[in-house]
C-alpha cells in the first residue's frame, strides 16, 4: 500500500485556502493513502472558541474530499477544526471511496482543553483489506492506546499531528514524537505513519520531521520544510514483527489487560470500511 504523508504550514488564520491546498493535493499525490497534518484546515494557535469560530466545519466540508477519494479509490486522513452540536472538536478526516469518518481527539493538549470538547472513542476503518487506526498528535503519548489498536487488530496508525519543537529540541537526533512512534511500532509491530506540521505560528516553532515507521522500529523522515514523504507500507512485515520466534507474540503475551473505553467498545471493535477490497 503506497502512503503520502503532506508536511506543510498551514495559513494562520485561515479555511478556505488551507482546504484549497489539502484538496489539491488528495487530488494530485499519487498514493492508495494520503495523510495530511492535524488541524491543517485551520491553523493551530487559536487562543479560545471565540477567535476559532469562522474557521471551523462541519462534516459538510468533506463532500469535496469524499468526491476525490471515490473519483480515485484513496483514502484521505488529515485534522480539521470541527463544530457538531454546538460543541467544537480536534478532529481527523477519514474520508474513502466508501465514506467518510470523524475521529475526534481523546487527549486535548494544553489551550486545545480552552477550545475544544474531547472525544471518547478510538477509530479504526478497514481500506483496501487492511485495518488501519487513527491517532491525533498528543495521543500518540499514550500508549494504552497504541495497545488497544493492536489487539483490535490494527496494522498501521495514521497520526495527523501539530507538535511544535519541546524546550529540549531533538533528542539523539530526532523529535520526541519520532521517539514515540518507533516505540508505539516496535511494541505492537505495526506501522506508524506520523504527518506533522511545519513553519513557525504566534512564535512556536513546528519543525516537520513528518515520518513512517515500519514494525521493526525502523524510521524514514522528511526535514522541516514543507514537502511530500512517499512510502510503502509492506503489511508483509507485521507476521515476523509481531511473532519474531515461536514461542512469543506481542499481543498474545501482554500480561496487563487493554480495556475498552469508557463509552463502550464503539468503532474500535468493528472496523467499518471506507474503501474497496482488493485481493
């Protein structure tokens, strides 16, 4: 399954001209799957609901992006500022040939809790025979959740992310969230697809680094530029990954139980699928 992870700096403030972009390029990058960073339809720094209001959507802004998945049997992933019922979410974009979904993000970061409500409940939606989960940016520091995905059966996580550059900077020579991500893959043997903004907004630095990791913890990554990181995830690879001999499985020998969420099991369970099977 070939992937393309958009790193980009979206306008800040701004809508229409973000989604102009992120619809250009679900309709021009040549991929089965294109993830594109977290709240890349508005901008991040927002400082309260006041000043985001006129930059959010509901699901009716996906119908573009749902007539360009169908038009070319893509999936498209990407982080959108989402108002439904009065309340406003973080949320992801899973749009496919079939559908479209929303996840909306469990761990709100900072200002993010001024804004936005949290969601409950974890996502995962079947494309093209595989069963891919969804992440937003500061979950993916959790790793309860990374467990839960893999004994549901999910062989790749797709993360739109927003991470601004910590106090620190890289830590032996990468982000923290590129850390994150090759422990998530490495202890549950599945790919880690992270898209992370770039540019600087209201003085915090994103600094891209936007990456795939295989299930063996290896990691491919892009600079700090805005720019397109084109990969394949082999889903061969998730067998020896996950059973490197015959006598352990990572998610057979977890000791500690992965429970559900609060809500109930919800879509984590039953994959709903949003794209056509192939052989």
């Amino acid at each position: 399954m070939r992937l393309a992870i958009v790193q980009f700096t979206p306008q800040f403030p701004g809508r229409e001209e973000n989604w102009k972009r992120i619809r250009t390029w679900a309709e021009t990058t040549d991929a089965e799957v294109v993830l594109f960073p977290e709240l890349s339809s508005c901008g991040y720094g927002y400082e309260g609901p006041e000043e985001i209001r006129g930059f959010t959507d509901d699901v009716g802004a996906l119908a573009p992006l749902a007539e360009i998945a169908r038009r070319h049997d893509r999936l498209l992933v990407g982080g959108f500022a989402e108002e439904a019922g009065g309340q406003l979410y973080n949320s992801a974009f899973v749009v496919g040939p079939d559908g479209s979904e929303i996840y909306r993000k469990i761990h709100l970061w900072n200002r993010e809790k001024l804004i936005f409500r949290p969601g409950s409940t974890p996502k995962i939606v079947e494309f093209h025979g595989h069963r891919l989960a969804i992440e937003v940016c500061y979950d993916l520091q959790f790793p309860e959740m990374g467990s839960y995905y893999s004994h549901q059966g999910a062989e790749a996580l797709l993360v739109p992310m927003a991470w601004a550059e910590e106090p620190t900077g890289p830590l032996s020579g990468l982000q923290p969230y590129n850390h994150l991500a090759i422990a998530t893959a490495f202890s549950h043997g599945l790919f880690v697809a992270v898209a992370n903004r770039s540019g600087i907004e209201r003085g915090a630095l994103f600094p891209g680094e936007s990456s795939v990791t295989d299930p063996y913890g290896r990691l491919v990554h892009i600079g700090a530029e805005e720019g397109v990181l084109d990969t394949r995830l082999d889903f061969a690879l998730l067998a020896g990954a996950k059973r490197p001999n015959e006598r352990n499985d990572l998610d057979e020998d977890a000791r500690l139980p992965v429970l559900p969420p609060a809500e109930g099991a919800g879509p984590g369970t039953s994959a709903r699928r949003v794209g056509r099977s192939t052989s």
